[in-house]
C-alpha cells in the first residue's frame, strides 16, 4: 500500500472534478478523500497499491471532460488507512 498527496491545479473547481475523482477512486478502490482548495487547486489523499496508484494518477491527469488539468504534483506520505473515499466539502 501507498499513499500519495496529489495536489492537480488547472481548470480543476466548478467541472464535477470531485465528484468524477470519487466515481473513479471507489472503482478502482483507492481510499482517502478529495477536497478544493482556496488557490483553485483540488487536493487528494490517496491510499492504494502501486498497481493502482498508477491508473489513479493517469486519471489525475486528465480529469472529468470539462477540467484543464495544467500540473499534477504527487508526494508520498504516511498511510492513514482510510476506510473509504470522501469528497470533502469546506
């Protein structure tokens, strides 16, 4: 198990960018959560095997059909073990 802390800036708030991230994490079974940040970039905790970080960070990249992902940065941390994904809202 891995985790990461993902931060995907671009045109990321206001185009279901959470939503799709939680669709996409419970398919894959990623865990942990995801959240919009005040500087208009979306952060992620995620926890997954290495095989599946992968798929989830490609994801990452692109986003929904309506986000301009310009950067994907991801940082390994510690494992939390979260029991699912969340979408956090401020």
């Amino acid at each position: 198990m891995k985790h990461l802390d993902i931060v995907v800036k671009g045109k990321v708030q206001g185009v279901f960018f959470r939503k799709s991230t939680k669709a996409v994490a419970d398919q894959l079974g990623v865990r942990g959560f995801v959240r919009n940040e005040a500087n208009g970039d979306v952060f992620i905790a995620a926890e997954a095997d290495e095989a599946i970080m992968e798929m989830f960070l490609e994801w990452c990249n692109e986003g929904p059909e309506d986000a301009d992902v310009t950067t994907v940065e991801a940082h390994e941390g510690e494992l939390k073990n979260y029991r699912n994904f969340e979408v956090v809202k401020k």
